[in-house]
C-alpha cells in the first residue's frame, strides 16, 4: 500500500507499522573521532551515498533552513521510539479479512485524518481542501 | 561559488545522538554547524580553519565545529572543461567526539 501526501504542507506524516508492530529502536550513542567504531559509521555513511540514503541543499541556507523541522522530526522520532509518544500514523496489517486497516495522518503533532478500510486500498493520500483534511484512496483491483 | 549540502542518514542519526546529549544546547551546536559550513564554503584552505584530513582518499576531513564535537565530511570540486572550480559539494558523514 502507498500512502502519500498531496498537501504540500511538509509536516505531515505517518507511520507503517507491520503486524508485529513498531520495535522500540536503540540509538547509538556518538563514537569518538579515530576509534574503529567511528571508521566503520564512516564507511556506513559512504555507504549510505553510494546506496542514495541522502539529502542534497542547494546551499548552505537551504539546509539551515530545514534543520529546525528536521530536529523536531528526529525527536518526534525519538520519542516514539522510546514508547512515549503513539506512532504518528499506523496502517495495521491484518492477518485475516476480519481486521480492518486504519490510516492516520497527523500534522504538526496532532491527527489531522484517518481513515479505515476493511480491504486493503493500493494508495492511500492525504488531501486538504475548503473543508480541510480528508483521506482518498484508490481501491485495489483483484 | 555554488556549494551543495550533502548529508548522509548516518550524519542525521549521529545528530539526533548529538541532540540527546546536549539537550537544551543542541540549538548552539546547530548555529556552530551552520556556521562552521558558510566558512567552508569560502574556505581558501589556508589552515585557518579548526580541520583535519583523515583517510587515504584525502577527500575527508574532520572539523571541531562545538566544543568537544566534530563532524565528519568529503568535500568535492566540479570543476568546468577549463579545469576551473564551479562548484563545491559537501558531504556531511557523522558527527563524533573529538578525540
């Protein structure tokens, strides 16, 4: 299922969670300069340009500008890692055609729309109009 | 010159760790980052700046940008058919403790 944003606004999210559910992730602590453990987070960042895990700004204003929102996205993110925070949004996969799937899309913090389906949909978006919020999706064709 | 920013997903998870640690502070450490980037933009390498090479590529240095904490990057020169440089890329790795 494809869950999109079609808003413009940029922080809206969601998460996907699968039927196991989200797993609490532990965040590394920072390396020290020089050690082998600080080697190999640099090979991983190499890695992570060769493989396209990165941002690129067209200038140093541009990514100052977008790391205030990015930090508020790290902590968010860190915070419902540790549990402390529900998941921004969930689409829960049902073992059997008796569970529904729920999406919930949540901007600046709060549930903004969700929406429950009890067959899967293809896409799943979010769109704001005069009424505001709602969600669209595009059924599956079997 | 043009520079681009290029950061890494380890660069972003390495500055949520930095996040954690410094709490309240973090917005001074950005500041520094942000600042210590518009330097090595028009950095004219003349050891002026607080860096270090590390590496066999040659390519990768380490910049003490807050006190006690570095971050790690490549920086890359396009260069035009005349050999000259037309832009710069900056590839953000991690950020680390200073050793």
């Amino acid at each position: 299922m494809d869950v999109s944003n079609t808003t413009g606004r940029q922080n809206t999210g969601y998460r996907v969670v699968g039927s196991g559910g989200h797993a609490p992730g532990q965040r590394a602590r920072l390396s020290t300069f020089g050690t082998p453990e600080a080697l190999q987070e640099d090979l991983r960042a190499e890695r992570d340009i060769e493989e396209g895990r990165f941002e690129t700004f067209s200038s140093v204003e541009e990514f100052a500008r977008q790391l205030p929102e990015r930090l508020a996205r790290i902590r968010e993110e860190r915070l419902i890692d540790a549990g402390e925070l529900p998941p921004k949004g969930e689409v829960v996969s049902p073992g059997s055609g008796s569970e529904p799937f729920r999406v919930v899309f949540h901007f600046e913090g709060k549930e903004v729309a969700s929406a429950t389906f009890f067959k899967e949909p293809t896409v799943v978006r979010l769109v704001e109009d005069e009424l505001g919020f709602r969600v669209e999706a595009e059924a599956r064709h079997s | 010159m043009d520079c681009l920013v290029i950061p890494s997903d380890t660069f972003y998870e390495r500055l949520s760790s930095l996040d954690e640690e410094l709490g309240s502070s973090t917005a001074d450490a950005l500041s520094a980052l942000v600042e210590a980037l518009k330097r090595l933009k028009s950095y004219a390498w003349d050891g002026s700046l607080p860096l270090k090479p590390y590496g066999s590529s040659g390519s990768s240095y380490e910049y003490e940008f807050y006190p006690g904490f570095v971050f790690t990057f490549r920086r890359e020169t396009e260069r035009d058919r005349w050999k000259q440089p037309v832009r710069i890329k900056l590839v953000l790795k991690s950020v680390q403790r200073a050793s």
